[in-house]
C-alpha cells in the first residue's frame, strides 16, 4: 500500500490515508480505538469538508469487491470507508469506544472470514 | 404529523366506530363525526376519517367495536393515552416473573429436552447461502448436542443431516462450510455420502457382512425454509410443519424484502449468559430511551404519550411481535449523515416510508406515520427487526449450557452499486452494530447480577409484554412435554 496514492484530486489527504487507509473493519475499528478522540475528531474534520467530493468520485466506480477497483481508487474507499467507521464515535458517543459498550473485540465480523 | 385525514388500518372487520376523543378531550359520537370513508380495497378494512382542520394524529383515540356489534364492547383501539397492551391478555397476569428459569442447571435440561430438541429452532443461516448442488454448512447445535450439516442437493432441496458418520459414528464434514461435489467423504475410513444423504462408498465394501448400503445413510434432521431462513428440528417426527408452527406471521410478513435485500453484516459473539437473557434483551424496546439514548432517545419522544412507546401488540400460539413508536425525523441530523442519505439511504433518519399502504400488512400494521420498527419474535431463538423497507435485522440466538449463549446479529441491506454506497453501507453497520454493543453491555452484568442472589423475581413493565408472554409459552411446552397446548 505504500506505493500506492490516493486519486489527485485527494492528494491533500495523503496524511489522513497513511493512518486510516485501512482494509478490513477490523483494522479500521482498532485504529479507531487505539485513537484518542483528539485523533479521530481531526480526521473527521478534514476529512468531512471534502467528503462530498469523496463520494462523488467514488459513485463512478463499481462496489465492493475492493479488488475490482484501480489501486487510487481502493486507497480512498478505505479512507471513507474509515470516515464511517469513526463517525458514531464523533457524532453519537463523543468518544472512541461505545460507552460502556460490549467488547468489539468478542463482537467477531463474520462477513469478513466469508469474503476472504 | 398534522393532517386534516386520519387513516386506521390493521381493523380485523368493517370498522365501526362509535365515537373519538379528540384532543381537546371532547367527545365526538359517530353521528357527528365530519365524515368516513371506506377504501375500496383495503385487504384487512379500513378507514379515512376527514376532519375539518388539521389535527395531530397521534393525538385522537378511537373507539370502536371491532368484536362483535351485539357486545357493542367499547374498547379504544389505537394510539389510546392509558393503553395497557398486558390487559388485553388477562390469562397472562400482571405478576412478576421468576428468576429461577435464568439461572437453574436443572431448568435449562428441561428446556433443552423439551423446547429446543422437540421445537423448530432458527439456525440463522438462509439458502443462499449454500447455492448450488453440493454447498454445505456445518452448524454446532451445542443444546442439540449434536452437529448438523445443511447441504443443497442437485434437485436444488437443502436437507439437514446429522454430521456424523454411521459407520463409527466420527465427524463427517469438519468445515463450517464447503462444497461437497459429488460426495462428502469422512475422514477415518473413506465412507463417502451423497448430498441427499446416501452412502454411496464404502472402501472394501466386500468385507463387511450381511451389509447393505441402504441401512448406513446419513441420519435427517428435519429441515424446512421460510422466506429464504432455513430452520431445524431435532426432533426426528415434527408434529406440524414449520409453516404450520410459523402461523399468523407467515401471511403478516409476507411480501416483505427478504428475497431483495442481501446480507450485508453478521457478527457473532459468546456469551456468558442464560439464553433468556441475551433472548429478553432483543424483546423489549422499554430500554431504548436510557441504554441507546444517543440512537434512540429523542426519536422515542412522543408528547401525547410520553410513557409508552408500542404502537401495536400482538400474540400468537407461540410467536408475537410489537411495533414501535418513534419518528425519526426528530433525530439530530449530523453532517455525516445527511451525506449518507444523499449518496444512499440511513435507517437512523430515514424511515422510507414511501408506498407504505404497500407494505406487508405486518409491516408497521398500525400504518403510523411514526413508525420506528417492528419486532417479530420467533418463538424460541428468532428475532427479527423490521426497521425498513431496505434494512432487517435476524438476531439468532442459541444456549450452549444454561450461563453461555451464542448470539449472531445480522443486518440485511440493499447490495452497493456504487463504491459509494459501499461507504453508506458501510456507515449503516456501523451504526448497527455500535448500538448492538450497547445492547450486548449488559447481558453478561445481568448475568453476575441475578447469580448474586439479589433479586428473587422481575417485575415486568407494560412495554415488556413480549417477554412475559414468551415465559408462558415456555412453561406450556415444559408443562406438556415439548407439546402445543
């Protein structure tokens, strides 16, 4: 992944992308409580400005599998698939984790064993 | 939502309403009532009363006479301020409920012997999920104390199958998934089974004596399908067919989305829990305003009936649901998510409402306006939450002994056409799945808390009806022996 760039026009996000780009659900939801809320609420506000421009260039390519997409492309559907991981954290809990919430950790992702 | 036409649905009978309150609190009879109107084609009946100005909906109380007009038995029937969904269930009682069923080793062998090994229970997986002629699923069914293959066979039927070979009795299949083309061998001595079950090899077959193939197929468990949800029962002479046992809530749902909508999200979890625990904690929406305040909370609010939150009730022999007030339009809408609805669509605001006189007649069955989602409850391991026309929940939930469970939560979603919509689908989980943390916050501390001792029964709000009628259906089939009363 590190070879590869986010598309030009997102160039800017180079820094975000080197943190949050992340495959899996797993990974993204680790970065996300490995964070501290300073962390995550600068991502979400640099990221959020341009998120329409994000998903509007992302709306001329096809869906998941990520595989399917060029390389540029697949770096900033992780960084927005990232941008939804963190927006309860900022928009609903306040915080990284959900209060008091049960382990994520026991709370297994089945759909990402069946995709691979 | 104020509107000059109130609309009333879900009436069994022609309609014949007596009288409305309305919200002044004054008391309209039927003879000076503006005007009714009846639809035309209205499956259940119907009717559109049309007032004179705007009114807030939520805020008339009907009533009417939906038994029998001899009785002319005046009972309000929608949206009632006072309603008391539990009084319409006198056999059920107001008492509390006991704690032992949670907590008692001896109870759950009971329950294990008579409800879940002589009962339909919900594996949680559907058909397309073994595709094609061969594909097959391995499911441990600890309160079976058993394993079961599902497995498709080239007349494209899925048949369920006890894992275990007949010839020493060894695991047959030891993936949870697989195809098995034209035979599924086991392991210790090469007998290989045909996907209807058949033995069809035998090494050194001359050696065994007065043998036939014919005596050695797999062991069925009955399998049956609704909607795509493939359901077992373990017991080797089901009285009645799952259709037959699904009853009233096969006709209610049908026509909904389950065939369109794919899954999107499973996650599964152990718990160490009672199984009524994590099965109580997805049968209630009392808990929504406090544990998922930030979700729920101001969605929940409803100024007309500040307590209660249930639009619609309804038992059946064994099943129920309830259907939920909310509207989520009072909801904050956050940057994030007006952009999520803009590039796709979010359940946290957007209840999709549209074509709503459409929907399956039990798909938000009071056709409110502020309808927040339905709860159908399949009697003992199946939940599902109907939040909208393109977003269900199947929570499927399955004891291994009496203080662990299996919970597996999964969202069903409409497939992305877009890498867009990956990320609204995405957001959609998310947002799903962080308030199943919540939810799954307090079943193990629920657990610690009543082996405690503390407390000696629970008290059972109005709201929590689907809980202490689930308890009666329970100690019905442990009282007769794992039969319908």
């Amino acid at each position: 992944m590190a070879d590869t760039r986010l598309p030009e026009p997102f160039a800017d996000l180079e820094p975000l992308a080197a943190v949050w780009a992340l495959a899996t659900e797993t990974e993204r939801n680790q970065q996300r409580l490995s964070s501290t809320m300073a962390q995550i609420q600068a991502f979400y506000d640099t990221l959020l400005p341009r998120m329409e421009a994000v998903l509007t260039y992302l709306s001329t390519f096809p869906p998941e599998p990520p595989a399917a997409l060029p390389q540029e492309a697949r770096r900033l559907l992780y960084l927005a698939l990232a941008m939804a991981e963190i927006t309860t954290a900022v928009e609903l809990h306040q915080q990284p984790s959900v209060p008091a919430g049960f382990d994520p950790q026991r709370f297994i992702p089945d759909h990402e064993r069946t995709k691979r | 939502m104020f509107s000059s036409e109130v609309r009333l649905f879900g009436i069994r009978e022609e309609p014949y309403i007596i009288g409305i309150y309305l919200p002044t609190g004054a008391y309209l009879s039927t003879q000076r009532l503006p005007k009714i109107i009846q639809p035309q084609s209205a499956p259940y009946g119907a009717a559109s009363i049309v007032f004179p100005t705007e009114i807030e909906q939520d805020s008339v109380i009907f009533k009417d006479n939906t038994a029998t007009r001899d009785t002319m038995q005046d009972r309000v029937h929608t949206h009632a301020n006072g309603k008391r969904w539990t009084l319409d269930h006198p056999e059920l009682g107001t008492g509390t409920l006991p704690i032992t069923p949670y907590l008692s080793a001896e109870y759950f062998e009971q329950e294990r012997q008579k409800i879940f090994t002589r009962t339909w229970i919900s594996t949680g997986k559907k058909v397309e999920e073994i595709p094609q002629p061969g594909d097959y699923l391995v499911l441990d069914i600890a309160v079976g104390k058993t394993s079961v293959l599902l497995v498709r066979g080239k007349d494209g039927r899925v048949r369920g199958f006890h894992n275990v070979c007949k010839h020493r009795g060894n695991r047959l299949a030891w993936k949870d998934r697989g195809a098995c083309g034209t035979g599924l061998m086991c392991r210790f001595h090469g007998w290989t089974y045909a996907a209807d079950g058949r033995l069809i090899g035998v090494p050194e077959e001359d050696m065994f004596f007065d043998f036939d193939k014919r005596d050695y197929g797999l062991s069925p468990v009955a399998t049956d399908v609704w909607e795509g949800f493939i359901f077992i029962n373990l017991d080797p002479d089901p009285p009645e067919t799952l259709h037959q046992y699904l009853g009233e809530v096969v006709d209610l749902l049908r026509g909904y989305a389950f065939d369109r909508l794919p899954l999107s999200w499973s996650y599964t979890a152990e718990q160490k829990c009672n199984w009524r625990i994590l099965r109580d904690s997805q049968l209630e929406f009392y808990h929504g305003k406090a544990l998922h305040q930030q979700f729920a909370g101001k969605v929940m609010i409803n100024k007309q009936q500040p307590s209660c939150h249930v639009l619609d009730a309804k038992l059946f022999r064994r099943h129920s649901m309830m259907s939920f007030y909310g509207d989520r339009r009072n909801t904050q809408r956050t940057p994030m998510e007006l952009l999520m609805a803009q590039f796709g669509a979010s359940f946290k605001t957007f209840p999709g409402m549209r074509d709503m006189d459409r929907w399956p007649l039990g798909v938000n069955p009071t056709r409110s306006r502020q309808w927040f989602f339905d709860i159908y409850y399949i009697f003992p391991n199946f939940h599902l939450v109907i939040l909208s026309p393109f977003l269900f929940v199947a929570h499927t939930m399955l004891p291994e002994t009496v203080n662990r469970s299996t919970w597996n939560a999964r969202g069903y979603f409409p497939q992305p056409t877009t890498a867009a919509e990956s990320v609204t689908r995405e957001y959609n989980k998310c947002l799903a799945r962080d308030v199943w943390l919540e939810d799954g916050s307090t079943l193990e501390n629920t657990q610690r808390g009543i082996e405690s001792g503390v407390l000696s029964q629970y008290p059972v709000q109005d709201q929590e009806l689907l809980i202490r009628h689930a308890h009666k259906v329970a100690e019905e089939l442990l009282a007769n022996d794992g039969q319908a009363g």
